[in-house]
C-alpha cells in the first residue's frame, strides 16, 4: 500500500525550515530508496512529494541503517562493513565479496573474452573495454574539458587531462626536509620519506621481494599468478601493469614523446632512445669482468656473456 502527500512552499515564506521538512520525511520512511522527494519548482513556489510505503517486510543494515527488499542483499551488502571475502579463485587464491567479481577475475587465467565488437569482431575481456573500443569505430569523445573544450575517449585521459590544468594550484604544505618535495597531505609526506630511509615494509610471501609502497607489492603479485588486469581498448592485449598498458597504447597512437637532442629522431620507449644516443657517443659504460671486453649497451653485454656461459660448459 502506497500513499503520497504533498508539501506547497512559498519560496520567499521565511518560516520555511528545509531542515525540518527533511527530518518530516525522514521520520515518514527512515530509508532513501523509499522515501523519494520530488521537487517541481516553479517562480513561486517549490512542490515536494513524500512517499510512504510498508517496510514491514524489509531488512535494515543495523551498522549503517540502510534497507533491503529482501534478506540476500542485505547480507551481501553487510560484507562491506565485515570485510568478508568468501568468493576464492582456484587458480592463485585471490578472494572477492562478490561472485560477479569472481567471474570476472577468472578471466584472466582462462584467456576467455566474452565480449565481441560488431563492427571488427576484436574480442575483450571487459564490457567497459569493449565501450571504449567502439569509440574508435564511432570516433566519439564523450569527456569534454570545461576549460580548454578538448575532448576525449576514455575517462582516465580525461581526468589525467583536468591535472594539467590545476598545475601549482593545489597547496602543498607538508615539505621533505630531505629533498624539499611538497606534499598535499601529511600521509603523502610520510609514504615519500620511505625511499629517503629505504623503509620497505611491504614484503612477497612468494619470493621476499620488498617494496616501498603496498601498491608495489600489488603489482608485483600479477607476475607471480599472471594477472593482467590492464587490457587495451583498441586491440584486447593484457598487461600486468599500467605502465604497460600506457606504453602499447603509443603504438596505436603512434605517439613518440621521447626525443634525440642530438638528431631529432622519436621514440615511442624510453629505453629505445638510451640506446639510440649510445649511437651518437662513444661510451662504453658496460664492461665485461671475464675479459675486459666494453660495449655501449647493456644488452650487448648480456649477450656477448652468453659466450662466456657457453665455452665454460665445454
């Protein structure tokens, strides 16, 4: 049963307290999902409609107050003040609240993409990036800067975009006494400090590797169970982490922001310039210690201590 009344404010009536209308309706239907204030303003006035419906049957969260149609939701929802993660892959033992989540991880370990375009047949892992690849085919950009009117594909570019502009503008009040680098947050200051002192308290159970940052330890988990969670829009390769991803996505854009000083030649890695410039120089920092021999680059060297590696098994 459903029964609705209606509340008619004059805007300019001063007695009107928009905070005690609301207390009105809460105390009408404790629960937003029920209780819908609708608001039909005119010059002169302002309609609100409060619904009451019968939660005599619904399920309320007794930590944050919210309510459930039925008993499921509710206990998949009180996992997010729990913590609770009952949804376990076989594969690597990483653990989700969700059984959606859980599908969707497998994924990764199954190589399967469900998700097929229309137009070229490209398959992909995730619906979001199958949206994102139609947009090359549509040639759509649906995030639009308010500042500069550039638009673009894909929200992350977007948001990455909008920093550009704020560029001095944040305050950075907690400064490193080390190196003088200013931070927004005092937390950002101390997480910094740790490369000063080479603090790493996030350490792999697998191999004992040690890191900085827990988001460093996260990426270097991927390589232990081959988790790419990083999949390209445009053609569906996977990479374990962003910085991967960033710098495959070059190859479609054709982008080459690192740049010779010497001849004026691109490069979409920087590592392909380092050992471009080794071209123009004569260094030869990279000494072998079984016969003295020194190359320009490192991968040289690599190579030419396979020889090594090889006469000595004979």
């Amino acid at each position: 049963m459903v029964s609705s009344f209606y509340l008619r404010v004059s805007e300019n009536d001063k007695d009107f307290d928009q905070d005690r209308l609301r207390a009105s309706a809460k105390e009408v239907q404790s629960c937003h999902r029920y209780c819908k204030p609708a608001e039909k303003r005119s010059s002169q006035t302002a309609l609100v409609l409060v619904e009451e419906r019968d939660l005599s049957n619904c399920h309320e969260c007794q930590a944050c107050g919210r309510v459930y149609k039925n008993k499921s939701r509710l206990l998949t929802h009180f996992r997010s003040h729990t913590g609770e993660r009952p949804f376990e892959c076989s594969e690597c033992g990483k653990a989700f609240m969700y059984k959606s989540c859980l599908v969707i991880h497998l994924r990764t370990h199954t190589g399967e993409k469900p998700f097929a375009c229309d137009d070229c047949g490209k398959s992909f892992m995730h619906k979001s990036s199958l949206v994102g690849h139609y947009r090359s085919h549509t040639g759509e950009r649906p995030h639009e800067c308010d500042k500069c009117g550039k638009a673009f594909k894909h929200k992350s570019h977007f948001l990455k975009h909008l920093k550009s502009h704020r560029g001095g503008e944040l305050a950075k009040p907690h400064e490193c006494s080390e190196c003088g680098k200013g931070f927004a947050e005092k937390s950002g200051l101390l997480t910094h400090t740790r490369f000063h002192t080479n603090e790493r308290p996030f350490e792999c159970e697998e191999c004992g590797k040690a890191f900085h940052l827990k988001s460093g330890l996260v990426r270097h988990r991927r390589f232990h169970i081959d988790e790419r969670p990083f999949e390209c829009a445009e053609c569906g390769k996977a990479f374990h982490q962003k910085s991967g991803l960033k710098t495959h996505t070059r190859c479609h854009t054709g982008e080459k922001p690192f740049k010779c000083t010497i001849c004026d030649k691109s490069f979409c890695r920087k590592s392909v310039l380092e050992i471009h410039q080794s071209c123009h120089s004569d260094a030869k920092p990279f000494e072998c210690k079984e016969c003295g021999k020194a190359f320009s680059r490192k991968s040289v060297l690599e190579k030419h201590l396979k020889y090594h590696t090889r006469a000595g098994r004979h």
